[in-house]
C-alpha cells in the first residue's frame, strides 16, 4: 500500500478530465517527466491503466481509471466528499493506520506494530483525524468511524486486500496475504501433504509473505471445513 500526496492530486486531476502526461504535468505544475513518474507510480499500485489514444490531438496515450475495487472506490470518495482534501487524511502513514484500525478497535501499540508506523507519527496526526471525524475513540481503543466515512472505510479494505496473485483474497495487510485457491496448480512451488486432507471434505487457504519480486515463500496455512 502506497499513496503519496502527488499520487492523490494526480489520481483526482486524472478522473476530472486531466488525462495526459501534458495536462497533468501543467495542473500539477510539473515537468512531463515527473508526472510520468508519479502515473508510473499509480499504474504499479492498481489505480490507473495507460491505453492507446486516437481522440485527443498532440497525445498518443491516455490515462483512465483502473477497474480495480480500491480504485473504484477512490474515485467514489472524490465525488461523495467534495472539498475534502484527501491528501491530509491518506498521504504517507496515514493510509497504513488507517487501514490498521479499519475494521477493529484498537490500542495504539497494536496499531503501531500493524502499521509498521511510529507513535510519534501517530501522535502528531490523530488530533487532525479526530477532528475530522475519521477516527473514533472507545477509552484507549481507536476505530476508524465509519458511519461518517462509509466509503472511506470501502476503499481501505479494497485497497488492502488488492493484490495480483491467483486466488480469492480473504485478508491482507503490507506483505502478509491469507487467501484460498481451489486448484493446486495456481500454487507455485511443489504440494505438501495438506492436499491430502481434501480428500476427506476439507479444504486449505493460504497466507504467503509476497515480495517485490512476487517470488512466493509459504507463510501459514488454515483447513477449514466446506
């Protein structure tokens, strides 16, 4: 998961029509080759999708948003809040604590040790978030508050779980993913006595550790009945 404030502005530029490397570049007040980087940036994470363009004179490729849930969402929260600068609520850590207390209450260790974020980082922006109405405290548990930020919520968990490997996602957070496939051959690496239990009505999902590389190491597995 990675949103950088550049990446929000040219994600919102880009769905309101500023759909070139020029036209972005010139509503960020930038050069050609950083937009390029920063659309480089938002393609990697799912956002957006480069195509072939025939329409628009002096552009041989356009932009447009990717038909991924998380980017769907995104979209959605530009158009539900308008005048919210998300920039200060997903830039940077923000985005890892708050996908962290998503779901679940949670002390502030807890999150600090999901998110890989530090409490001093935390502390500086939880005020802002409070204030906001993004965050939510229960004694010394914090929630986002997803009666007021319903699609917020939405877009955290599509975001989180958006993933390119084979299978169905039930869970993921940073590198860590938990999900089911129902053929073996979707698995890289070679099958292990688990696949026996199949046999007998029970089924497997897997968590693996992804890399950059996308190179798979297995990292826990659940049976559950079917």
């Amino acid at each position: 998961m990675r949103l950088t404030k550049p990446m929000i502005r040219a994600f919102e530029y880009a769905v309101r029509g500023e759909n070139t490397l020029a036209r972005l570049a010139k509503a960020l007040n930038c050069s050609i080759s950083w937009a390029d980087m920063v659309v480089n940036s938002l393609e990697k994470e799912g956002f957006i999708t480069r195509k072939g363009n025939y329409s628009i004179k002096g552009s041989r490729i356009i932009f447009e948003i990717a038909n991924t849930p998380h980017a769907l969402k995104m979209n959605e929260l530009f158009f539900q809040y308008p005048g919210i600068s998300f920039e200060e609520i997903l830039a940077d850590s923000k985005l890892l604590f708050l996908s962290a207390i998503s779901e679940d209450w949670m002390d502030i260790e807890t999150a600090v040790e999901l998110s890989k974020t530090s409490k001093f980082m935390i502390d500086r922006y939880m005020r802002q978030l409070k204030n906001r109405g993004v965050v939510t405290k229960s004694k010394q548990l914090y929630k986002l508050n997803e009666k007021a930020w319903p699609v917020l919520k939405d877009f955290l968990i599509a975001y989180r779980n958006y993933s390119e490997i084979s299978g169905n996602v039930k869970w993921k957070y940073n590198e860590e993913v938990l999900f089911e496939v129902n053929n073996e051959n979707s698995l890289q690496g070679s099958s292990t006595g688990f696949y026996k239990y199949k046999e007998h009505g029970l089924f497997l999902c897997y968590a693996f550790c992804l890399k950059e590389s996308f190179q798979r190491k297995k990292f826990l597995c659940i049976l559950y009945l079917k």
